[in-house]
C-alpha cells in the first residue's frame, strides 16, 4: 500500500492522521508540489487525472480522494470504532464526511488556498460565505455533542479537521465558533493524534 502525498496537504492530512492512529504501515510517497509540480505530470495523471494528491494505491488499484482512503482504511483495521457497520450510525459517519467534502473544502480549503496562493483562482468572496456558513453549521451541531457522529471519534471528524484546524490561515476566525475550537483541541488530545508542524 501506497501514499502519494504533499507536506502542505489537508487532504493528504487525513490520511497521516488515521495511519498514525490505528499504526498501519505505508509506504509514502512525497509529492513535489509546488517546484516541478509532479501532481501535473503525466505519470502522476495515469494514477489520478484530477491531478490532486492524496492518491493510495491498494492492491495495484489506484484511488484519488480522502473519503474513498478513509472508509478503506478505517473499515480494513479500524473495526467498529472508525466507520460503524450498522445502518444508521454509517449514515450518520458518511453524512459528516460529505460535509467534508462541500462546505469544508470549497469555503474552507479554497479559501486558505486562495491567502497562501496554493489555488490560483476562484471567487473567494463565495469560499468565504461557504467557510463560514460551514463553521455555523458544525458550530451548531457541535453544541450539545463531543463529535460529529455517533457519540465518539471517527473517520467524519478526521474527514472535517484539518481544514477546519487550519481556517484561520484562510482569515477565519474559530473565536467566533467557541464548540468548533474545543472540538479541534478535543481531536488534538485523542491518543496518537499526530500534531501537524
Ligand atoms: N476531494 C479531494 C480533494 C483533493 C485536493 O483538493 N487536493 C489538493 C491538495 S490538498 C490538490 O492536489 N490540489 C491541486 C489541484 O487541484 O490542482 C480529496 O478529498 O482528496
């Protein structure tokens, strides 16, 4: 099993973050991003023609989203912990990591993108609004709850951290979101939780 990755990655976070916590071994693969932009070159493009990391090759198949890498890490040396079996709470997990992949990323990752100039274009008055109104929602939902699904840790709050971590970088403000903050520091404290440097 392989990761191909980037140091600068949210996505490509995710997966650092649960391979850490369950103690899976993997070969990694670092990307060069931004010198010669290996994630554009045509090698890369026969793994993954999005042209994005993070991309895992598992048993000589390639895969070329977070999520996709997430359910297989969680559900092959998780057990029941990371992605739940029974109907509804793997609803309630996926339900989190679709937000992930809306609100999160086009507000959240696209808008800190946009202030480090990872992301050359785009209308960032509109990442702003979905940043922000993604922050409100988890704000909300995390008011009277420790994490996003099912009553603990799981793949939807790994799915959700980094950008949600990392928003301030995109001139977000998490004072605003005090449930969001304490839940950024509550995943922090999970044990094995890798701190990002
Ligand atoms: N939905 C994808 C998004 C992947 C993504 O946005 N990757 C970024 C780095 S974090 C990238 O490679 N961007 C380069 C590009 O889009 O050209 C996932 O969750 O893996």
């Amino acid at each position: 099993m392989k990761l191909y990755y980037s140091e600068n990655s949210g996505n490509s976070w995710k997966i650092r973050i649960l391979l850490a916590l369950l103690e899976v071994p993997c070969e990694k693969i670092d990307i060069d991003f931004f010198g010669k932009r290996e994630h554009k070159s045509p090698a890369f493009l026969k793994m993954n023609p999005r042209g994005q990391v993070p991309v895992m090759e598992i048993e000589g198949q390639y895969f070329w989203d977070s999520t996709a890498q997430l359910v297989y890490i969680a559900r092959k040396w998780g057990g029941e912990q990371w992605l739940p079996t029974d109907a509804l709470g793997m609803t309630e997990v996926m339900h989190w990591m679709a937000f992930a992949q809306n609100q999160v990323q086009f507000g959240l990752q696209w808008a800190r993108g946009m202030v480090l100039k990872l992301k050359p274009t785009g209308d960032f008055a509109d990442m702003k609004r979905q940043g922000e109104l993604g922050l409100k929602i988890m704000n909300q939902h995390l008011q009277d709850k420790d994490w996003l699904a099912v009553g603990r840790a799981t793949i939807a709050d790994i799915a959700c951290y980094p950008y949600v971590a990392k928003s301030p970088e995109g001139g977000f403000d998490l004072a605003a979101y005090p449930n969001v903050l304490a839940w950024v520091k509550r995943c922090e404290s999970v044990p094995k939780w890798p701190q990002r440097k």
